[in-house]
C-alpha cells in the first residue's frame, strides 16, 4: 500500500467521529493519552503522581534514577542525560506526551534533562514494546509524561518555591478553575543551579555546570454536548545547560533548547462506540555553542504536524475493537550538519482487538502498518494474555514485534547519513507473575528480546564515522517489585521496593553493552502521620562496564545512594519541607569521569488555596 493510500485510510477512520458524533457520556475527568487506560489492562504500568515527582525536583533524571526501573547515565548533574530499558539504548526509548510520541527527529531519542519535569499530572513508566501503539522507538519500554482535566472541582491554586544546594532554586505555580461543563488549568516553572559541587577524594570540580530552564503548560476542556468534549493541551520549555569542563582553562560550552508542543482533542464516548481525533504540533529548536559567548556552532530546528485519531467499539460487551490512524509530516533544517530542509511522511494504521471471556481470562492482539517515506516498514504485531487465577495470584504473557526508523541524523548528515539504512526491529516476549498476600503484592517480571538491523555510527577508510545497520543484540533478564501498603488509625506506610536482573549482550562478541548494568536495587518508603510525611529511597547499582571489551579497569564499580525527606502541613494549606540527598556521602558516578554530587540539601515551602 502506498503512503497516499495510507492517507487516505487514516481519513477514513477520521470520519467516524462525525458520523457518531451524538451520542457519548462525558466522565468527570478528561484525561489526553486515552490509550493509557487499556494499556494497563494488560501491561505492568508504573504511575508516579505529582507528589512522587517532587521528591527528587531538581530533573527528570533523578526521577527515573530513583522511582523507575529505568538505568540512566548523567554527565554530571543537569547535563546530557539517556535512558536504558531492558538494556537498551536512549534510541530505543519512546517518550510519550499525552499519547503522542516526541522522539526528537534528529536524534531519535530524548535528552531527560532536556524534557520539562513540572507541570505533570502524572507521569507513567512502561516496561517492554509498544510500537503498535506508541509507534518507532518504543522497543526497551516508554515514559509517558500525562496531564489530565477534572470538572465540577471549583477554584484551586498552589505556588512551591525551594532552595537546595550548589545555588539551585526553583519556582512553581499552578492554578485551575472547572464547573460542570468547562475546565481550565495552568502552570509555570522556573529552576536554575549553578551546580557548581566539589568531589574532594577525586579532585573533580563540576566546572560549567550552571544549568536552568522554564516551563509553561496551559490546559483547557470543554464539554460541547452530553457526549462530545473539546480539548487543548500545550507546553512551553525553555533551557540552557553548560556542558562541564575538566580544567580551568578549559573552553567553555553549552547547549540551549526550546521545545513548543499543542495539542488539540476532540473526543466521543458512547457506552459503546468512543472516538478520539488529535491534531498535534511539535517544534524542537537546537543551539550548540563552541565557545560560550561566541556564536552558535550547530543547531537544527525539527517541525511535526500530526494527526490521530483512536475508534474503538464494543462489538458485543466481551469484544472491543479498536483502530487507531495516525499521519506525520515531519520537516528538518540543521545548521552546519548538512541537514538542509529536509521532510518526511509517516503514516499508520494499527488494529487492536480485545476479548474479555470472563472476569478473570482476557487477551488483546494487535498488528500494525507503518508507511515511512523512501523507508520500507515491517508489519509489527502484540499479543498479551490475562488470567487471574484466584484473588492471590494472576499472570499476564506479551509478545510483540517493535521496530525503530533511521532519524534525520541516520540518514542525512554530513558527512556519515546513510539513505540505505533499514529500520531496527525488535522481536520480545515477557510474562508477569503477581501474589497478593495480606498488604504485600510482588510482581515478577522475566523478559526476553532479540534486536536486529541496529543502527550504529562506525569508523570508515575515508577517515569519517557513518550510519550502517550492524549489530544484533540479546537481552534477556528480571523485573520485580514489592508493593507494601497499610493504613491504621493515623498512619499511613507504603514501601515499593524492586530489583532488576539485565544480560544484555552483543550476539557476535557475546559481551555485555556498555552502560548496561547487571543489577539495580531501589526503594522508596513512604511514611505519613496527619500532618506529617516522611520518606526514604534507596538505590544500589551493580558493576557496570564503560567499554565494550567488558574491561573491568574502566568499569562504574557498584554503588549505594539512599535520599530522604520530611515535611509538615500545616492548617491543610501550608507545607514546609525539607530534603537531604546522598545521606551517605558516598562518591559515585553514570558516566565514566563524570562525578555526581555529594551529600547536599534542599528546603521547600508549599501554599495551596
């Protein structure tokens, strides 16, 4: 089929939503990335609310590092930051903002330090493939960073303001106002450090490490009838990172980054039949600086435009049908790369279908067609299964095909692009076991992948590095969580505690990838008592080799980080806070000769109305 046909399929499905546009019932709460809610009827979902993410305030790595089971490599605190599932690299990673998939075009990954953290009203961690869903990249698992709407919940606003450590400050405010049939909310954030911390038993100075950005997010929902809802959604992010420098005399760089994303839904929801199209806008602007004060040295600027649309109807109570359209244009204009106003069409049709024999077995199958122009697409496919055997103990199954195409960088730049790339592709499988036992659950997770056609830049003869699909990798390894929660009188205890197993080997060499650690510990306890909250987290990371001859000399050898923090609310409205992070003091790193902070502090005060 060619793209103008997958067009004019995807118009199709468009369609629907004005032909059933009279009859809906509109929940209380309106939330963006409508898919999430059946994706966790058969994935494991982790969700971290707001709360969850102030905990570690100062960016999304630390987030990840310490609530997820998500390894990720810093160069330091607050500089370029990838993320690693299942032990595979930050390409192969989907980041996902209220269901649309914002992968930077040029890399084909996400920088963490460079994606807003504030302003979210959740943000969810799913392990494992989702292309058929969530389109190219999300091979290892996806993030999803999710804002939500509520009616009929009056007037409410919040400011938060705190200092920390190394010059770090942060502001945020945020409003909302909703009656029975409109509904607005708004934030605004603003974090600066001058990051400029010592390792004493190292002699490593975090020289030009200052760092700050700020964020806007302006949400709005208003229910049009009885069965429709409009909504918008859009984000406004502005950075600059420093990037550190080992001596004194070093020159001095740095990195700046503006990101607009909008997002405008229209939604149907009937008891049968519900439909949600999207229309979406992305722009990514790029500047890197050689020398600090001097002109830009590259840059780029990426431009998509996006439509969606997600129909789904209950064929009888116990069979849903679900198709989901999607078409891109994606346009880039590099800057001393080569990459000279370059475009791109994507287009996909996905079929989900799900059985709910009884309350207790269910399954969902799914196959998809992507259309990526000049590039030939596989057909991709997921598979899961559900059995709750009895109120102590269920199991799920997952297989799925997943793939990634080559970005604007695989293919065009100069000199290296290769136009023959061929996509990644990716085929996995995972089962979960989970016992209930008194307030204990424990979820076990083993996985195994296999990746082909992946794409990685190589020396040539002509002295230049270039694009070539090469490597194969194996992963294969062990998720698992242990989920306690009990409230008595007052109290209020809640301890999530995982450990993760990842072998992740190139199939040729049979040697682990570099940055992929064997073994990662985290916990994080939560204690809460009327006006009080305390809590804890704990991270252990296991040998992880920095070469790819598994040289044990260059190796991160493992090491323990534990954080906790306490805070009084007083009066229902005023909160004071505070937080201590590395209690230990321990010397540790991410990436090779990058150290990141000792012990250092932080305090907060948060007002609600």
């Amino acid at each position: 089929m060619s793209l103008k046909k997958a067009f004019v399929v995807v118009s199709g499905f468009f369609s629907l939503n004005l032909y059933f546009g009279q009859e809906t019932q509109i929940d209380t709460l309106y939330i963006f990335d409508t898919q999430m809610k059946k994706v966790k009827l058969f994935h494991e979902v982790q969700t971290l609310s707001a709360a969850d993410i102030q905990k570690n305030a100062s960016n999304l790595s630390e987030v990840l590092r310490f609530q997820s089971p998500v390894y990720i490599k810093e160069n330091g605190r607050g500089a370029v930051s990838s993320p690693s599932f299942r032990g595979t690299t930050a390409q192969q990673t989907a980041f996902v903002w209220n269901g649309i998939n914002i992968n930077s075009l040029f890399l084909g990954q996400g920088d963490v330090n460079n994606i807003a953290l504030s302003g979210y009203d959740q943000m969810e961690v799913k392990s494992g493939g989702g292309s058929v869903i969530y389109g190219s990249g999300a091979i290892g698992g996806s993030i999803h960073l999710n804002n939500d709407l509520s009616f009929n919940k009056g007037f409410n606003a919040q400011i938060h303001s705190e200092a920390g450590s190394f010059g770090t400050y942060q502001n945020f405010a945020k409003g909302s106002f909703s009656n029975d049939k409109f509904s607005f909310k708004a934030s605004a954030n603003y974090l600066i450090s001058e990051n400029n911390y010592k390792v004493e038993e190292k002699n490593y100075i975090n020289r030009n490490g200052k760092f700050f950005n700020t964020t806007f997010n302006i949400g709005t929902s208003y229910k049009v009838s009885q069965h429709n809802t409009v909504s918008w959604q859009s984000q406004w992010f502005d950075a600059t990172q420093n990037y550190p420098i080992f001596e004194e005399n070093g020159n001095k760089t740095k990195y700046e980054a503006q990101t607009v994303r909008s997002l405008l839904a229209w939604d149907f929801n009937h008891k049968k039949i519900s439909n949600s199209l999207k229309t979406a806008y992305t722009e990514d602007n790029f500047q890197y600086f050689g020398i600090i004060d001097a002109p830009k040295t590259s840059g780029g600027t990426a431009k998509n435009y996006i439509a969606k649309n997600d129909f789904n109807y209950f064929i009888v109570p116990q069979l849903n049908l679900n198709v989901i359209g999607e078409f891109q244009h994606n346009i880039g204009e590099g800057y001393q790369s080569g990459i000279s106003n370059v475009h791109r069409n994507v287009g996909s049709v996905a079929g989900l279908l799900r059985y709910f024999s009884s309350s207790k077995i269910s399954f969902e199958a799914g196959i998809k067609q992507d259309f990526v122009e000049d590039i030939k697409s596989p057909l991709l496919y997921s598979f899961s299964g559900k059995w709750k055997a009895n109120r102590w103990y269920q199991m799920s199954l997952n297989v799925s095909k997943n793939f990634r195409f080559p970005s604007f960088n695989d293919l065009y730049w100069e000199q290296g692009g290769n136009l023959n790339l061929k996509p990644e592709t990716s085929i996995q499988t995972d089962m979960t076991h989970e016992l209930k036992a008194f307030d204990f659950t424990l979820k076990i997770s083993p996985y195994y992948m296999k990746i082909d056609q992946m794409i990685r830049w190589l020396p040539t003869s002509m002295g230049y590095w270039s694009a070539f699909n090469t490597q194969k990798v194996e992963s294969y390894g062990l998720e698992s969580q242990l989920t306690y929660q009990k409230k008595f009188n007052h109290h209020n205890l809640r301890l999530i505690a995982g450990y993760i197993y990842t072998k992740s080997t190139d199939v040729e060499t049979k040697r682990q990838l570099m940055y992929v650690p064997l073994h990662k510990i985290s916990a994080n306890l939560d204690y809460g008592y009327r006006f009080l909250n305390i809590y804890a987290q704990g991270l252990y990371n296991g040998l992880t080799y920095t070469t790819a001859d598994e040289s044990r000399k260059y190796a991160i050898n493992p090491y323990f980080v534990m954080n906790a923090g306490a805070s009084a609310t007083l009066a229902k409205k005023y909160t004071l806070g505070a937080r201590v992070n590395n209690i230990t003091n321990i010397t540790y790193q991410t990436v090779a000769y990058y150290y990141m902070p000792q012990r250092n502090y932080s305090i907060y005060a948060t007002i609600n109305f």
